[in-house]
C-alpha cells in the first residue's frame, strides 16, 4: 500500500472518531452548573448566561454544561438565613461586594475567587430637583451626607425652606438588613461621619455617630414599599414614594427615562464611596469535581470577555475598569443629570469585620 492511501486512511479514520466523539458528548445530557447572584446586576447576568448557554460549552474536552442562574440576596448567604450544605449548594455564587464573599469565608462557607469583579456600580445620590435644590441651597452645599443628614433630623420641608406641600423629607435606600445594597449605604454613611474610609467596630458603635443616622434611617417612610427596586418605586410614584435615595448607578439608569416624566432628576456622587462588584466566587470543597471547576472557571472567562462587559454598560453596569464609555445610551442619558463617566467617584469605603457588621445591622433593625 501507498504511503499517501495510509495516510489518508489515517486521516479518514481520525476524523470519523473526533466525529463520533462529538456525537457521543453531545449525545450527553449536560452537567447543570448552578450559580446564585444577587439581583442587582441579574439583566446582564441572565443576558450573558443564556448567551454562554447557546455556545453549548463543553469542559475538559468531554463535558457538556449549562449554567443555571437562581436569586439569592447577599445577606441571606453570610448570615446564615440562606443554608448551604456540602451536599446542597450551588457550584458559584455571585454576591453584589466581595465583602459578601470575605463575610461568607469567615462564617465557614468553602469559597474562593475565580474572579476578583464582573463588572461595578458605584452608589449614587439621585433626586428630584425641586427637592435637591432646596437641600443643596440651590448647589451652595454639595449633595451629601452632610446636608441630606441635617435634612433628615430637621423632618420637615417647611423648616428647610420649601414648599408645605411637600410635607416630610422622603428618603429612599434598599434595606440595609436584607441588601447589600442597602448596608452599603450605611457603610458609606459611617465613613462620610467619621471622615474615613476604614470602618472599625468602634465607629460604627460611636453614639454620636448613631445619633446622627438614626433619623435617616427613620426618613424611609416604607421600607416594604420599596420593595427590591426603590429606583422603580420613585419611577411609579414620585415624591409620594421618596424625594432623595442614594442607590447602585445601576438602578437609577435602567429606571431614568420614567423617573424624569415626573421631574427633573439630579445625580452626585457620595465622597465615601462604597462600589458594589460583583466577584465570582466557586464552591471549593474535596467534593468539589474538575468538571465543576473548569466550567466556573469558563463561566468567569465568558463574563469577562471584551463583548460580554460591552453589553455589560448597557444594562447600566461599568466593566470591571470601572469607567463607563460615553457613547453607551444608559449613560449618555444620565450626563446631563450628573452621572459621569470616569472611575474616580469618591474615597473607597473599607467595610468592617463581619462580627462589627453584624451588630450595625442588629442596631440598624431595632431603628
């Protein structure tokens, strides 16, 4: 025989069984990769799953899966309502901080980081203006915890120089004992109090600092009604909801065209500034399989792709570089409004040990 007809042959064989392999693994039904992720950034999540899902990914060369997005609240986890065992938890979790996945590590939860962040959302105070020009002094003071503060122990718009009508200063923020976003919040209050963006035990403890933010705490007429979404409320319902909150950008972008039918919105970044970024984190326990590890790990590399954190700012997230790119329609109309573009948006906010955040939020829920 030929050496060439060997070859051929070789070659006829080889592909007939790379044929029959991939007929084999897709033959297979696929391994169902679970991952938990806070709802804050779950559009583009389940936008970039389904999109990773349609590759029909395969791991280790022999293993078809498919990732499975469920909710699950950052605070559920690292305080223990939300109960993972060895034998059932998901395979990745994605919280709205690392913080979250440091609070979950020391309460004995087997996580690592497969990837530091996916993508940000920094906090951002937003208002109507008729509102925000009366607590900024037509913007002689910056719109900040100082002045939103005295506002909140004040009570009343009448007392601050506006309208009677308006009644009760409204504030808005997400529940700080169920969301992240929400302690986030009170996280970056403390450090706007103490001029510092290392919170200690101490600080969060400090009366006079309690005294402060206790009646901002008290200036969120409904926490129910905000539901998960208090960007939303304001959308539905105006002043009757809240006149000022400070929220993820996020929220207030995918929720800006219908918050601006009702008034004008005005946006400024706190100096203390508490970014939420959503990390990656996997299950690594000895139970813990290779094919679990390798499609996390190729769920994480997806994620971030170039295209994956393009569309990430269109659902008003920041790639992980933190700048947001001006040609992106989500930001593009929030300029005007204040939102802005670069990644310098205030003094990081480093948040206490869990144990000294589990005693603010005890003290935040007796408020």
């Amino acid at each position: 025989m030929k050496r060439g007809t060997i070859f051929i042959g070789l070659f006829i064989l080889l592909a007939a069984g790379i044929i029959a392999a991939s007929r084999f693994i897709s033959s297979q039904p696929p391994l169902e990769i679970r991952v938990a992720a806070d709802a804050t950034a779950n559009a583009w999540l389940q936008h970039a799953v389904n999109a990773f899902n349609a590759t029909d990914p395969v791991v280790n060369g022999t293993r078809r899966v498919r990732v499975v997005l469920e909710p699950v609240d950052d605070l559920k986890v690292w305080l223990g309502s939300q109960t993972w065992t060895a034998v059932a938890h998901p395979a990745a979790w994605i919280p709205a901080s690392s913080a979250s996945v440091r609070y979950a590590v020391e309460g004995g939860l087997p996580f690592e980081l497969a990837a530091a962040s996916l993508a940000q959302s920094p906090l951002v105070w937003g208002g109507f203006a008729s509102r925000v020009n009366v607590l900024t002094q037509n913007g002689a003071q910056p719109f900040d915890w100082p002045a939103v503060a005295a506002a909140a122990k004040v009570e009343s718009w009448t007392a601050l120089g506006g309208d009677p009508a308006w009644q009760f200063v409204k504030l808005a923020f997400a529940q700080p004992t169920s969301k992240m976003s929400g302690l986030a919040v009170m996280f970056s209050g403390a450090a706007a109090f103490h001029e510092t963006g290392n919170l200690t035990g101490e600080a969060l403890r400090a009366r006079a600092f309690r005294d402060w933010m206790q009646p901002v705490i008290r200036s969120v007429p409904n926490f129910s009604t905000l539901a998960g979404d208090p960007a939303a409320a304001m959308a539905r319902q105006g002043t009757a909801t809240a006149d000022v909150a400070l929220l993820p950008e996020v929220d207030w972008l995918v929720n800006l065209s219908r918050l601006q039918r009702i008034e004008e919105v005005v946006f400024a970044y706190p100096a203390y500034q508490f970014v939420l970024d959503f990390p990656l984190a996997r299950w690594n326990d000895p139970q813990t399989g290779a094919d679990e590890r390798a499609a996390v790990d190729a769920l994480a590399a997806w994620l971030l792709a170039p295209a994956q954190q393009a569309q990430a700012l269109e659902y008003g997230l920041r790639p992980v570089n933190g700048s947001a790119a001006p040609e992106t329609a989500l930001f593009a109309a929030g300029a005007a409004s204040g939102i802005r573009y670069d990644a310098a948006l205030g003094q990081p906010v480093t948040p206490p040990a869990r144990a000294d955040a589990q005693g603010y939020i005890n003290w935040i829920a007796s408020n």
